[in-house]
C-alpha cells in the first residue's frame, strides 16, 4: 500500500514536471508563490509613491493651486493602496511608518480650510510630506530597492 501510494506521487509529480513547468507553474497566478516577483513588485510600487511625493514636493508654492495640490494628494493616496496591497513579506514597523505618514498627509489636506490657497497649502503639507518622503527611503533602503 505504501509503495502505491509514493509511487503515485512519483507519477503524479513526473506529469506535473512534463507539462512544463513543475509544481511552480500551478501557482504562477499567486504572488506569494514567487517572493522574487513579490518584492520586484513591491519595489516597483515603493518607487512609484516615491515618485508621486516628489512630484508633490515639485509643486512650486508661488504658483501651485488648490486642485494640483488636490490631485497630487490624491496620487499619493493612490500610490499608497498598491503598497498596501503588495503581497511581499517586509518589515512591519518600516511599512507602518510608511502608512501612518500617508495618513497624515491625507488628514492634513483634508484639514485645510476651505479658502486657502495652493501656496498656504504647500507650505502648511511641507511636514507631512517630508516625514512621508523620510519614511519610504527607510523602507526602500530596507529593501534594497533600486
């Protein structure tokens, strides 16, 4: 009864590895089954909310508005979500730091008073969004991002 049933498993494994592509390549749909993949993508997320906090930090306070201000705000948020969702093992506490300064950049612009203008509000997010920016480079140099 033994010798069937680890030779069913030889059998069994030998078809999976003939169909191309082993045990592996049943799970190409899932993330977690790759952690290689998982942390390119991670990264890859990593960078892009880097890039949207720069853009945010590029606005030019004598001249940005109340709606650019608004939308890349908004770009961060949205930056932010698809860190969150990476299915990549890493450090808690690095990526709390990450979501709690989103959080607060988020709060802060929503606390805006209604007639301040895009100046008054870059410089009011000026905190926020440098403990945000301090935050994803802990993060990305924990990871080894590029």
């Amino acid at each position: 009864m033994k010798r069937r049933f680890l030779r069913t498993a030889a059998v069994t494994t030998a078809a999976l590895v003939l169909a191309g592509g082993g045990a592996t390549a049943a799970f190409a749909g899932d993330p977690t089954a790759d952690p290689s993949k998982a942390a390119a993508d991670l990264c890859a997320s990593i960078n892009e909310l880097s890039s949207d906090t720069a853009a945010m930090n590029a606005l030019n306070p004598s001249t940005a508005t109340k709606d650019q201000i608004k939308d890349a705000t908004d770009e961060v948020q949205d930056g932010w979500k698809k860190v969150a969702e990476s299915k990549a093992t890493w450090n808690q506490a690095k990526k709390n730091a990450v979501k709690t300064a989103s959080e607060n950049l988020k709060k802060a612009y929503e606390n805006l008073p209604g007639d301040t203008t895009g100046s008054q509000a870059v410089t009011q997010l000026a905190p926020q969004l440098q403990a945000l920016n301090a935050s994803i480079r802990d993060a990305r140099r924990d990871l080894t991002c590029p």
